[in-house]
C-alpha cells in the first residue's frame, strides 16, 4: 500500500510539474510576441461604419385621410446583424444591411397607419433599378398628435458604399440625395 502511494505521488508531482512547465511556457511566449508587435490574437473584430445623419424630410398627403404627415430620413446606417420579429439575422455571406431610422409625425387629431416603406427608394447603380425597403414595420400606427420612429431596410453587396435615395410619394415629386459610407 506504502508502494502505490509512493508511486501516486511520484506521478502527481511529475503532472504537476508538466502542467507548470507548459503554462510558463505558454506564457513566455505570449510577453515574446506581445513586445515584438505580433497579435496574439488573429481574428480581428470590424465594426461598421457610425450611422450617417441625414436629417430629410417630406411632406405626405394620405389619399384616403387627405391628411398630412412629415416623413422625416434621420439616419442611414450599415449593419450586419439585425432583429427580425425578436430574433438576430445576419446578413449573407458578402451582404450587409442598409438600415434607415424614420421619424414619422402626425400632427392630426386622429390616429393613423403608414406604409413607411412607400416613400423611400434606394439604387447603387446610377438609378437604373430603384429598389424598395425589404425589412420593415408596416402598416406603422401613429397616434394623433404625435410622432413615431421606426425603421425600415434592405440587403445590399457589402462593396457598396455609395447609394442613392429617393424620397417622395409614389406619384409624387420626388427629392433625391446621395449617402457615402
């Protein structure tokens, strides 16, 4: 029994003397790289670029209400990951999200619903395909007397940083502004 414990004990010492050996080395290693400017650590986190102000707004007539609202483009941001129904999506393999916050006011005194995605349109090629918001909220409620925020977006090639927005009702005149990220 003297033997075995002997034996145990001698094994022990040695594991820990190993287990010892191995973290001093590991950590001689890490102090070397770290004064001679090589990264310990190799995956490098990108954030993306910090939302753009744009601060644009419109004037809407609703047909149906013959009210008026201001649609107002506060920002444009690129993102890739979004919430969708309470739940993360990331965006495909070379794909990002172009990302808009709305404020949307309704000065009447009665509550309405708004299509947000109607007024905006974005194109990266020059305006020869126009494309609408994919991701939104709609029909977006505001009461009356007040003002809402919401969002709406749409996937775009992460090699593209130059768009161009339209805003304005469907058959209506248009404003147009450029977004550089």
């Amino acid at each position: 029994m003297k033997k075995k414990l002997i034996k145990y004990g001698i094994i022990a010492g040695s594991l820990s003397l190993l287990i010892l050996a191995v973290f001093s080395v590991r950590r001689a290693i890490i102090v070397s790289t770290k004064s001679h400017g090589v990264k310990k650590d190799l995956a490098v986190v990108i954030s993306p670029p910090p939302p753009k102000e744009i601060n644009q707004e419109i004037a809407i007539s609703l047909p149906k209400s013959k009210l008026l609202i201001k649609y107002v483009v506060v920002s444009a941001e690129l993102q890739d990951e979004i919430l969708v129904k309470n739940e993360k999506v990331k965006a495909s393999l070379g794909r990002t999200f172009l990302i808009f916050t709305l404020k949307i006011v309704n000065d009447s005194p009665q509550g309405i619903q708004v299509n947000s995605r109607d007024f905006l349109r974005i194109t990266t090629d020059g305006g020869h395909e126009w494309l609408a918001p994919d991701i939104h909220n709609d029909p977006v409620e505001v009461q009356a007397l007040s003002t809402k925020y919401t969002r709406v977006g749409l996937p775009v090639n992460k090699t593209d940083k130059q768009f161009k927005i339209r805003l304005g009702e469907i058959s209506g005149e248009k404003t147009e502004f450029e977004i550089v990220f």
